[in-house]
C-alpha cells in the first residue's frame, strides 16, 4: 500500500484527526490534508540513474583482491593505498578518495 492510501485510509476513519494522521506518518499536516481532497493522486517516482564510471571497468580486479585478502591474516593484507596503486599500476586513471 501506498503512503497515499494510507494517509486516505486514516483520515477517512472516524477515530483519527488530521494532526494524528500527519504524526503517525511523519508528513506534513498539509500533505495530510491535501491527499484525501484529490480526486486522483499521482505518487512521485524518482528513478535514479546509474552513470558509468572509470571504477566499473576494474569492479572484478578490485572485488577479486578484496576477496582474497579476506582470506589471508590481518597482517598480510594490503591498504586500500597499496590496493590503488596496484589497479594503478595497470592502467586506471580515476583518482584515490576517501568517500
């Protein structure tokens, strides 16, 4: 069920008054208000966009090392500096971040 529906669903019922209804689903009492009144409501869609980016060309190298370095003892695994110098090394040109 929508959020629309139930925002319908509670305000039409007798017992919920519209403050209720707006802190129970944590919308605004406007939106509260305004929803029941529409003859048809549309629900928003956001699609998000997946982009190609230079680090999907090496997500099999970088998923590969970092699977084999769970195996291996803390000690011997590489840092995530070494692991971009390594995918460096063979060619990629993205930057190192820390996001």
């Amino acid at each position: 069920m929508t959020m629309t529906g139930k925002i319908r669903g509670m305000h039409f019922c007798p017992e919920k008054s519209l403050r209720e209804v707006s802190r129970t689903t944590s919308r605004p009492r406007n939106t509260a208000c305004r929803h029941p009144r529409m003859a048809q409501v549309r629900e928003s869609r956001y699609v998000r966009v997946t982009k190609a980016t230079t680090a999907m060309a090496i997500h099999e190298t970088i998923v590969a090392a970092l699977t084999t370095d769970a195996r291996r003892p803390k000690r011997d695994r590489r840092t995530a500096l070494a692991l971009y110098r390594e995918i460096e090394a063979q060619g990629h040109t993205g930057s190192c971040s820390r996001r």
